[in-house]
C-alpha cells in the first residue's frame, strides 16, 4: 500500500465476482470497499471470515486477508482470528441462512462476548446458493421450491433479536443504498465491540424484491436515541425498514476484557508449572476433606 | 517384629512393632510386580507393589481417601497408578477408586484386590469379587462380610472415629487411609505432612484429621503383615504425579500452546479447567465456548491467524466437530483437537472408558480429509504426544487428533518429570521472505507443504478456504485441480508413515506371538508381555503412536514371523483388528471388549496362556 490514501479500487482482487448481474451483493461490496479506503485499513491486517453462500464468496474479491469457511461457522473463527491477534481489523460475512438458520446459535455469545468484529449480513431473504428456498427470514406466506403453498413461519427480527442479544453496535443498510452503507461499515469497524449489519441485499434471481425494498425504506429518524435500548427495541419491533444506525453502547470488548486479565495474572512457564505436580510435594488434588 | 504365627500369610494379633524393618525383607517374585506368592507358605515377604481398592457411595469420601493415598504414596516415593470408577451422577451412585503402589516401575493399576477397603455394604456385593485369593478387606462396622473371609477382614469403625475424633463425618477419609497405611505397614509421615500442608492455618482442624488418621491405623494395623510393602529405594530422578489430562495439557504449553477453547464434557473437562487457571499465566488464551463447533472454529481462527491452538472433547464432541475437520484438512490449517474417548454409542456411557472413536477419528467427516491420528500409551506418553501433534500440525498443516480414554485422561500416575530442555518447536513455514508476487498459498512443492500466509504478513495474502482452489486459493474445480489438491494433502504426511513416527514397540522385534494395541492398553499388555517372555514364549507388543497414517510396514515386519496376532482394544465392533486386516493384509486374532473397563495385565496374559494351551 502506497503512503497515498487508499483508492476502493486498490481493494480489488483479480478475481471477478461471480455473482449475478444486478445481485444486490456487489452494492455491499462497493460500499466495503469504499468504507475501507475511508478507513485507509492495511489490507495486510485486515481479515474478512465469510460462511458459505452466494454472499460467503466476498473474501475471494477483495485484497485482503480471507478465510472462507463452513456453512454458518464465521463468527467463531472470526472470534479466533481475533482473539489470537488483537491487531487485526476482522470483518465476518454471510447470508441469512448462513447467519440465522444454520449458524444462529453462534450469534448470541459473539454479541454477549463483544467481540471486537463487525459482522456483515447480506439479507436476500431467501437461499440464493442453494437456488432460492425459504430462509429464516423469509416473510410469512412466501412461496419458495420447499414452500410451494407458501411460507408457514414467522421470520426473524434480525435487528430486534441483536438488540436483545446485546450487541453493542446494531445497524442496517441497504445495498442499494451504498453511500449510507459504507458509512455505517465505516462506524462499525470504529465501533470497539461487536457490530452487527444487517444489509438488505436483493437476490435478483430467485426473490426479487429491489423495487418494493427501495419504496420500504426510510431513514432512521433523526431524533432515535441510539443510546436508549428501549428506543432501539421499538424501533427494530416497527419493522425493519429504517436504515441507520439502531442501537449503539460502549462496554469493554472481550479482548479488553482478557488483556485486563493477563495483566493482572502471574506469569508463569512449564516448568513452573510442573513443579506443582512434583511428587514428593505433594500435588494439588482433593485433597483431605476439611472437617 | 512380625508374628511368625500367620496364617496364609496373615498376621494375626498386634505385634508389628518392628513394621519399619520390612525393606530389608526378601521380595517375593512371581506373577505381576509380585502380587502374588509361590514362596514358602506362609513366610512373610514384603511385596513390590500392592493394589487397594476403594469402595462406597460417591460423596461418601472414597474419591478423596484415593486421592490422599496417591498423593502419599507418590510423596512417600513409590510409583503409583490409579484408576476408578464413577457414576455419571454427581452425588449418589457406587464409586470406586484403585491405587497400585510399587517400589519399581509399574505400567498398569493391577487387577487382584490386595485390599479392599468398603465403606458399605454395597461396596463388598460389587467388589468381593476382584480379591485376590490372598485379598484382606477393611470395612466399615455394619457391612456384613460372610465368615469365610473373617480371617483376613476386619472392621474399622469409619463413621464413628471420623466424628468422635475428626470432629465429623468428613473425616471417614482419613480414618480409611489410616487404616490402609495400617494393613500395608505405610509410613503415615507422608501423609501427616500432606494435611498439615492443607491445613496450615488451621491447627485444630489438622490435629483432629491426624488423630482420625492414627486412630484408623490402630484399626488396620490389626491386619499388618503379609500386605507390606517393600520400602520404597531413594531415588535422585525428580518424579511428578500427574493424570494423562493433565500430561496433556502441560506437554502442549511445552509445545508452545496460545489458545485453547474447549466445550465441557466428561472426561475431557479437566483440561479446560486447568488451561483456564494456567494458560493466562504464560500469556495465551482460553475460552470455554457454546459448543464443540465452535471451540473447533475458533481454534482454526486463532491458528489461521498464527497462533498453536488446540482444543479438547470426547465422542460427542468430536461427532459435532467433524465437518471442521475436513475445513482444516482442506483449507490446510494445523490444530490440536485431544479427544478423550468414552463409552458410546451416542451419550453412551460418560463416566467409562472405551477405545471406540478410532475409525470416527481416522475417516470421520465427509469428503476423505487428511488428518493425522496419534494415540499415547502412557500418562508420560500424553506430554510427548501433545509435544509431537503440534509438531506434526505444524509441520504439515493438518489437524492432529490425540485419542485418549476415561482411563488414561483420568488415571493418576508418578512418572519422570518430563525435561523441557529436550522439546523441540517446529516453526510453521510462512511467507516470511517471499515477494508478494511470487506467493501461493497452497502451492504444490517437493514436500507439499505450502507457505502459510500469516494475518500482518504483507505477502501472504491469501483466502484460505474449503472450497476446491488452485495454488492461490482461488476456487476451481476441474480434475487436474481437484486430483492435483488431493495428492498434494495426503502426501504431505508420508514422513509420518515412513517412519518418522516413533512408534512404542516392547519385547521381541519379530516374535511368534504378536500383540498389536494402542493407546491406554499398553501398561498391561506390557506387564503381560513380560511375564509371557519371563515364562519362555516368544512374544513381543507392537504400539503404533500414530495410527494415521497407519504404518503398514512396520507392522507387516513386526508380524513377520507369527503364528498368532493378538489385538486387543476396548470397544465392541473391533475397529484396530479390521484396520490391521485391511491395511496389511494379515490374519488377526481380535479381542475386543466392551464392559466401559480397561484391560488388565491378568486378562491379557489369560488371553496369550489360555489360548496357547487350547491351540
Ligand atoms: C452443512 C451445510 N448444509 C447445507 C449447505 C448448502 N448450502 C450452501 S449455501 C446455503 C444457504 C445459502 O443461503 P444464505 O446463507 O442466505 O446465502 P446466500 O446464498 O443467499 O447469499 C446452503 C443451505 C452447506 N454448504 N453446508
Ligand atoms: S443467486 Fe441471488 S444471491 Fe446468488 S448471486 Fe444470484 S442474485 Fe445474488
């Protein structure tokens, strides 16, 4: 990276994105892009963790360090990836089957963790990979190839649950919103501790809803307390077309947490260790009872 | 002195004032470690080792009166090795806890009863049976014990001294160890020191446990004599007692461990608990996380990113773990993953010890990952094998599964302190020195292991990823790529299968009877090996240390000259015989078994002596 400021492009892999034409994803990879080059990030300290899914094939076309995974499983190897070097900007990925069918039970202890990541939903409200059945968050009535009389469950409120599972930063934008996209990618990488996007990214090709989405969306009113948990439940439970920040607070992230914590530990090596277990010490087991 | 008076070897009455002289004594030799006499009737020799088993209801302080022995005993310089049993229940249910002292090396826990110890009555219906035929029984007062066995049993009035003297009924435990130390003619020193220690600031506390010690001794030391033990002989060697969990996680910090994440399941528990305490204390990381799935996936996060990482499960755990093991066999990431087998089928049997995950761990997963499978055959062994799997993880960018059991990962064991000095460090090849250019992470190379792009690394950047990919990482799918990636992932491990694995081989090199084991087995194929070679067979034990790669060679030489191949293991379909049929094409005699207990040194003997004579 040259000492200029970074250009989107220069966060352009070769590799040319396999998406369909008009794919909402390529809206949230302009904007990541971008938001990058705002956050002039060096790509070689910067991790992008991605699922598997159309959405899930985003670390391949930008030029940074990538780990594509499994099927529901980036958010705890992007804990991993962060927890073993702090130094990272780390970014997970994926889509809503990926985050909210397969992979939801990660979502919660990330959020509660505070892991310091920002995690980058796509949300077609479909499968797209797997060629457009019903996702977890799929509106009731949908018809779909494993819905053929449409859709007999109520989906997830992805912003309400983050909320209630304490993510400390809760956002959603829109891929054809890119300007506003990118900013809240840009405070969601600021944000020490876990940031949730939740990006409506239409699948042209098995759900299309580019047009009614684009007429559903507005702006998160001025006036929202970010800072005011109820203010972000209600506005999550209205319905999930208001794009902005919802919900914001800051709490030590869990990496503080352990740096605290290693501070304040003994240090030790092995072979300080192995002398507690010298035999004629006498080792730590149960010991005699106390009576 | 000793009563001269004793029947079969047992003394009678009181006198044992001399009990200290015992070392002087002549050993008796015969049978294993010398549990049992062909010497004079009678003739009172101390024994090499000896094995007391502690009975009763968990919660009721068996656990903590084999605790206190193990310590003494170990403290007291004799090898010692443990074994028991629990229920799945945390309180209730029977329990039972064995400790084999021995003044020379001992490899297993032993299987005649030299002393059992019941604290009910329930204790005595179960375990009677393991007595040997010379067996003494301590027990508490109100458990009937039939009159044939009057001569060698005697009461001791556990419940009663713990409270009149321990000042309560947790104080049963150190009337039973006293009553044991009484019947082995133990030093009670050892133990005195132990509680003190414990109760440093606690002065009235510790007198009453030491009287309630002493007043067990006068109890036990009724039975002394024909059950003592030969003096342990001074040792310089620095000695540490330990379990194989333990082991484990002490020889992956040796290897430089950073993180470790693990999900609680018995009997694997214990190494996140330890690792929670310690690994903070080197500067690593541990973390307790909501499942298997994703302590595995946050483990090849940490490694992805530069760090040793490792975690550890058992069965179901590493059931749920299986789809991760082909991204790491895929995406070429090294990780530690200890699986400390147990019962199974499905919850199967949480508390017993079975060798039955070793297919899971060679084949399990979709999609044929390459992985490298290692079993350690002793407590000691467990601090290696952690030392080796991060070698060999690094080394060829594989996971490494450790497979232990409810056995080995919770049995106490004195073994030589393992010197640190002699561990080595692979370092993992990175893209330190390579223009970003020229770099390719999975670039096809003489060893086929690749340049591992580390996160801050400017030239390694790269996606790793499970998905099919050409030298770059970038997806492809046509045959030459995908035939090209397969080869490439296996034959990185062909050092391990042309011997750089040092595999625990016992006995004669090309014997006419072979035993072929792994893991947790070992010790008491060994000490049954050595009494079948003491007795003029032609035996010897071949243990792979690493099972995947199997070594086919190895074992074909080793079989070379045999009439009989014997494969013992623990679990029910036979799963080390099938692999040594199809892998070397030989004949074996398999003799599996699945009863959640280990082998012992008798039942294996029985298998090599019995069979002989039938044959
Ligand atoms: C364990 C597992 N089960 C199923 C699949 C098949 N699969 C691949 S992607 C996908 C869902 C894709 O939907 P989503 O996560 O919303 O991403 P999108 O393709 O819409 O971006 C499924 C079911 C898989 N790869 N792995
Ligand atoms: S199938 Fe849908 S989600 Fe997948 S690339 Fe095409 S438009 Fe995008």
């Amino acid at each position: 990276m040259s000492v200029e400021t970074p250009k989107p492009k220069d966060y352009k892999s070769d590799l040319k994105p396999i998406w369909c034409p008009g794919c909402g994803d390529f809206g949230v990879l302009a904007s990541l892009y971008r938001a990058f080059a705002e956050l002039e990030l060096d790509p070689a300290k910067t991790v992008i963790v991605s699922g598997i899914g159309c959405s899930s094939r985003l670390p391949g076309f930008v030029k940074t360090y990538g780990f594509h995974t499994l099927h529901g499983r980036p958010l705890p190897v992007a804990m991993g990836v962060k927890l073993a070097n702090p130094e990272l900007t780390v970014i997970a990925v994926g889509g809503d089957g990926d985050g909210f069918a397969i992979g939801i039970g990660h979502f919660p202890h990330a959020a509660r963790r505070n892991i310091d990541i920002t995690y980058l939903v796509m949300d077609n409200e479909i499968y797209g990979l797997t060629k457009g059945q019903v996702s977890p968050t799929s509106a009731v009535d949908h018809k779909a190839p494993t819905t053929p009389w449409g859709n007999l469950e109520t989906p997830i409120n992805t912003l309400a649950f983050a909320v209630a599972c304490s993510a400390s930063f809760v956002a959603r934008g829109a891929s054809f919103n890119t300007k506003a996209l990118t900013e809240l990618i840009v405070q969601g990488v600021e944000h020490p501790g876990f940031s949730f996007i939740d990006a409506l990214s239409p699948c042209v090709v098995f759900h299309n809803t580019q047009d009614e989405w684009k007429n559903l969306v507005t702006d998160v009113a001025p006036d929202h307390d970010v800072a005011d948990r109820t203010q972000a439940f209600d506005l999550a439970l209205r319905g999930g077309f208001s794009l902005g920040v919802v919900y914001r607070e800051r709490r030590p992230t869990l990496n503080e947490r352990y740096a605290q914590l290693l501070g304040a530990a003994k240090t030790s090596d092995v072979d300080a260790m192995l002398d507690a277990f010298t035999a004629r010490e006498g080792v730590a087991m149960g010991g005699p009872a106390a009576s | 002195m000793l009563c001269a008076s004793s029947v079969r070897g047992w003394s009678l009455g009181f006198a044992n004032d001399g009990r200290r002289t015992l070392a002087a004594r002549r050993p008796r030799s015969s049978g294993f470690g010398a549990a049992a006499g062909d010497d004079h009737e009678g003739a009172l020799v101390a024994r090499h080792s000896v094995v007391i088993r502690l009975a009763g209801e968990s919660g009721e302080g068996v656990i903590s009166s084999g605790d206190i022995l193990t310590q003494a005993a170990a403290r007291g310089g004799y090898w010692t090795q443990t074994f028991r049993t629990y229920p799945a229940e945390i309180k209730g249910g029977p329990c039972m806890y064995q400790v084999r002292m021995g003044d020379r090396k001992i490899y297993s826990h032993g299987r005649e009863v030299d002393l059992l110890v019941c604290f009910n009555q329930e204790a005595w219906d179960l375990h009677h049976d393991a007595l040997g035929s010379e067996g003494a029984i301590l027990y508490d007062t109100g458990v009937d014990i039939p009159d044939e066995y009057a001569e060698r049993a005697r009461p001791v009035r556990m419940e009663q001294l713990a409270k009149e003297l321990g000042g309560s009924l947790r104080a049963k435990n150190m009337v039973a160890v006293g009553a044991v130390s009484g019947v082995i003619d133990f030093d009670t020193a050892p133990i005195e020191e132990l509680v003190l220690r414990r109760y440093a600031h606690k002065q009235g506390v510790a007198d009453a446990n030491i009287a309630a010690l002493h007043a067990g001794e006068a109890e036990g030391g009724d039975l002394s004599g024909a059950l003592a033990i030969v003096d342990p002989v001074e040792v310089e060697e620095d000695r540490v007692l330990m379990s194989g969990n333990q082991a484990l996680a002490l020889g992956a910090v040796a290897a430089g461990l950073d993180y470790f994440a693990g999900y609680p399941i018995t009997p694997a528990s214990d190494i996140l608990e330890w690792l929670s305490a310690k690994l903070p204390q080197t500067g690593g990381i541990t973390i307790q996380c909501e499942d298997e799935i994703a302590s595995l996936s946050s483990v090849l996060g940490a490694s992805y990113a530069g760090a040793k990482a490792m975690t550890a499960t058992s069965g179901p755990g590493l059931s749920l773990m299986s789809e991760l093991l082909g991204l790491a066999g895929a995406a070429e990431i090294p990780c530690v993953i200890v699986d400390a087998q147990r019962g199974g089928p499905s919850t199967g049997l949480p508390t017993k010890t079975e060798q039955s995950d070793l297919a899971h761990a060679l084949y399990g997963g979709h999609g044929e990952a390459p992985r490298v499978v290692m079993a350690p055959v002793s407590v000691a062994d467990c601090f290696w094998a952690a030392v080796d799997a991060f070698n060999f993880a690094e080394r060829f960018q594989v996971p490494v599964i450790i497979l232990t059991d409810q056995g080995l990962a919770t049995r106490m064991e004195v073994i030589e302190r393992p010197d640190t000095s002699a561990v080595d460090r692979w370092p993992r090849v990175t893209a330190e020195g390579i223009a970003a250019e020229d770099y390719k992470r999975y670039e096809y190379t003489e060893d086929s292991v690749s340049p591992m792009g580390i996160p801050g690394q400017p030239s390694g950047q790269h996606v790793a990823t499970g998905i099919e990919h050409d030298e770059y990482g970038n997806p492809g799918y046509t045959p030459e790529i995908h035939v090209g990636m397969q080869r490439k992932r296996w034959a990185k491990l062909d050092p391990l299968a042309d011997g750089l694995a040092n595999h625990v081989h016992h006995g004669e090199e090309q014997p006419e009877i072979a035993i072929i084991g792994f893991g947790s087995t070992y010790g008491s194929v060994r000490e049954a090996v050595e009494r079948a070679a003491d007795e003029g067979l032609s035996i010897g034990m071949f243990y792979p240390r690493v099972l995947g790669p199997f070594p086919v060679e190895r074992v074909r030489e080793f079989t070379d000259n045999a009439r009989r191949v014997i494969v013992p293991e623990v679990n029910f379909t036979g799963q080390l015989a099938r692999l040594v049929r199809g892998e070397c094409g030989i004949s074996v005699d398999g003799r599996a078994k699945s009863d959640g207990l280990p082998f012992t040194a008798e039942d294996i003997y029985e298998l090599i002596v019995v069979q002989e004579v039938t044959a």
